[in-house]
C-alpha cells in the first residue's frame, strides 16, 4: 500500500471514529442522566423516611440498582474516552504519513 492509499484509508477510520464518538456521547449523557435521576429519587425517599442528610450520601451507593445505574455510566465514560483516545491517535498517524509525504515530494524535486 502506498503513502496516498494509507492517508486516505486513516481519512477514512477517522470519520468512522468520529461518528462513533457522537453515538458514545449521546450514550454516555444518556446514562448519566438515568444515573442521577435515580440518584436523586432515591435520596428523596431516603430524606422522607427520616434518614439524616448526612448519611444519605454515604448510604445511596450502595442500593442495587444505583449501583448498577453507576456502573453502567463509568462503562460508557470509558468507551468515550477510549474512543476520543483512539480519535487522537489516528490523527497522530495522519500527521506522521503527510510528513512522510511531504519529504518524498521534496525530494523529488
């Protein structure tokens, strides 16, 4: 595979990333959002049966389904950022196949 065909083919992996990035972002929002509705919900009701303010915090991460409302935003949070990861090193490639490019068309000169 040649130089062009390689740039064209990262040009290529990038949209590809790219447009995944937006479906990991709208899931990682999506989940965050159910996470701390639920977070919420829960401290209210802990707060209406008289539990104090001061332990709820320490007491509402440990209910089931917080738990797993929780664990499944830290799993989306890490797709986003390995996805972003993944984003940056494509471009790194991009930038190292184009300086590559651009000394063989110097030197052609």
């Amino acid at each position: 595979m040649d130089l062009w065909e390689e740039l064209s083919q990262k040009r290529n992996m990038l949209d590809k990333a790219i447009n995944d990035l937006a479906s990991n972002g709208y899931d990682l929002a999506a989940k965050e959002r159910d996470y701390k509705i639920a977070t919420n919900k829960k401290a209210l009701e802990l707060r209406a049966e008289d539990m104090p303010v001061t332990l709820i915090n320490q007491v509402i991460y440990g209910y089931d389904n917080i738990a797993e409302l929780r664990f499944n935003r830290d799993i989306a949070q890490v797709k986003y950022n390995a996805n972003l990861e993944y984003i940056n090193t494509i471009k790194l490639q991009i930038r190292i196949i184009e300086n590559q490019l651009q000394r063989e068309y110097s030197n052609t000169r």
